[in-house]
C-alpha cells in the first residue's frame, strides 16, 4: 500500500513506481477521505488532519459546551472567552488570538498577496478571500438565506442580508445617534 494516498498494489515493483512518483510533490500525503481532496507535505499534517472527518471531538472548551477534533483548535477557541492575545505584530504591535491571523496581518504590512485567482489574475492576502472571489467567478453561493432562499458568496453577506428579515440596525449614526 502506498503510504502517501493509500492505493494498494499487488507487485512490489508497482508499489515501488508509483510511491517514486510522489516525491517530487510539495505536499504527497493525500487524505482519502471522499470529497476531502486536501494533501500534506509530512505524515504528522495527516494525520492531524484526518480528525476533522471523525464524530467524536475528544477536547471540550472550559467556558461554554463547544467541542474540538484538536487541543490546538480548542485553545483558539478558549482565547476567544479569555480575550487573551499572545501573538503580537513586530511592526505595529497589534495582538492576534491565532498565529494564522498575524500572519495574514503581517501581509498588510509587506504587501504580499500570495494567493492568486488563476482565472483573472487578482491576489489576495488571505486563502480564503480568493476562495470568495473565486465564487463571482462561478456564480457559487453557497450561503443560503433561511427565510427567503436568496444566495451569497460569504458567511458575511449573508449575515447583513439577515438584517432586511429581522429589522436589526446595529450601527449607530456618529451625528445623530440613529440606527
């Protein structure tokens, strides 16, 4: 069996072949989870990764009934109640409750946009605002209004879309203090 996505060979020679072909890939351990398709370049991302696709999330938040797959994504989570920040920007110093957030923070500061649309072209800072962009593309709207059916491209939108349903006007006029 191939130990980087799984398929199984009855010649060792086929085995040999067909596991060569896979290092010269930057991420070769592929999860076989049906519909999943996400790779890693070490056996430990794997093997992290397959919890997602288990039901049982074994770490439980202290402060409220969540449940995680990971410590890690508990521990995020937990920062959330605490407030805590431990992850400040060397430029300005901003604190960020996630590593992955300061480094996409960080990017603001350098100008990279390493994330590019393969289809026009646009970078993005951040893997998941192409991913959003890449839905105008595609006309994909993945995020579906409960009360009328209507689509959008984001979590975001939809939650502003919300507010035509539930009448809630959180912002606050700076002139006249009208909603």
């Amino acid at each position: 069996m191939c130990e980087y996505c799984f398929q199984e060979f009855t010649l060792l020679a086929d085995k040999i072949e067909h596991t060569e072909s896979h290092k010269s890939e930057a991420k070769p351990f592929k999860c076989v989870q049906e519909g999943c398709g996400r790779s890693f370049k070490d056996r430990v991302g794997l093997r992290s990764h397959v919890r997602i696709h288990s039901a049982v999330k074994r770490f439980g938040c202290r402060y409220c009934p969540k449940r995680f797959h990971t410590l890690g994504n508990q521990m995020a989570h937990e920062r959330t109640h605490s407030g805590e920040k431990p992850f400040i920007c060397p430029k300005c110093g901003k604190g960020f409750a996630e590593v992955g957030n300061l480094k996409n923070h960080i990017r603001f500061h350098t100008g990279e946009r390493p994330y590019a649309c393969n289809q026009c072209g646009k970078s993005y800072r951040t893997h998941y605002s192409r991913t959003v962009h890449m839905r105008s593309h595609t006309n994909e709207r993945p995020y579906l209004c409960g009360d009328c059916g209507k689509g959008f491209y984001s979590s975001g939108k939809l939650t502003i879309h919300r507010r035509t349903h539930t009448g809630e006007r959180p912002y606050e006029c700076t002139n006249c203090h009208m909603r």
